[in-house]
C-alpha cells in the first residue's frame, strides 16, 4: 500500500506516518525499487498499535522504547512485559479518575433534570 492508502485507511496525515517512522514510533517501512514506501500488513499492524497506545495516552517516548526492544529481538521480552504492564497501570489509574468524575457529573445532572421537572435546585 502507498503512503497515500495508508494515509487514508486510518484517517492520520501522511506526515503523521512519516514522523512515527522517523522517530521510531513504528519500524522503517520498506521501500520500493523507486524508494516509494510500500506498507505491508506487518506495517499496518505496527500503525494501529501506534494509533490505540496514541489514544490511550501513551508517551511518544514509551513507544519508541518499545518498538526498539521489539527490534532487538526475543532477549527484551521481560523488558517489554514490563513497559506494557506499567502502561496498563497508567491506563487503570486515569480509569479510575475518569469514573470518579463520571459519578460526580452524573450526580450533578440528575441534580439539574430534577430541578427542570420541579422548577427548584435543590442539594
């Protein structure tokens, strides 16, 4: 696939995925004989990886790290296992703070719906 198809398959700019390749957030993809990047399915997978750990808020830097042990081979495996389950701790905890704040504003607007059926606020 071109850059282009990419580009458009997951809805990112081509520039995106030029800089998540130059910054190692996925590996270098290969090229054709023109020097065309021609992305494999085995590309694709590293996108979406990069895009879901992207949306869950992972640091650009913790990605990068772990493309490179991924590329160092089978001798990373713990140290890879590591920086997922810390992400997964990160992820569990900003979790945890967002269904705190989901309970508070539904409190406050089951507060609101009562106050437009009664015409009064009350606490």
């Amino acid at each position: 696939m071109t850059i282009k198809e990419v580009s458009a398959k997951y809805q990112i700019t081509q520039d995106t995925l030029r800089y998540y390749e130059r910054v190692g957030m996925i590996p270098p993809v290969g090229r054709t004989a023109g020097g065309i990047r021609d992305y494999k399915e085995k590309d694709c997978g590293w996108i979406e990886l990069a895009l879901c750990m992207r949306n869950a808020g992972l640091p650009v830097e913790a990605m990068i790290e772990y493309v490179r042990l991924t590329q160092e081979g089978d001798g990373t495996i713990q140290a890879r296992l590591e920086l997922l389950q810390e992400q997964r701790e990160r992820l569990q905890e900003q979790q945890a703070k967002i269904a705190q704040t989901l309970e508070r504003l539904n409190y406050k607007i089951g507060r609101y719906e009562e106050a437009v059926k009664t015409g009064k606020l009350v606490w």
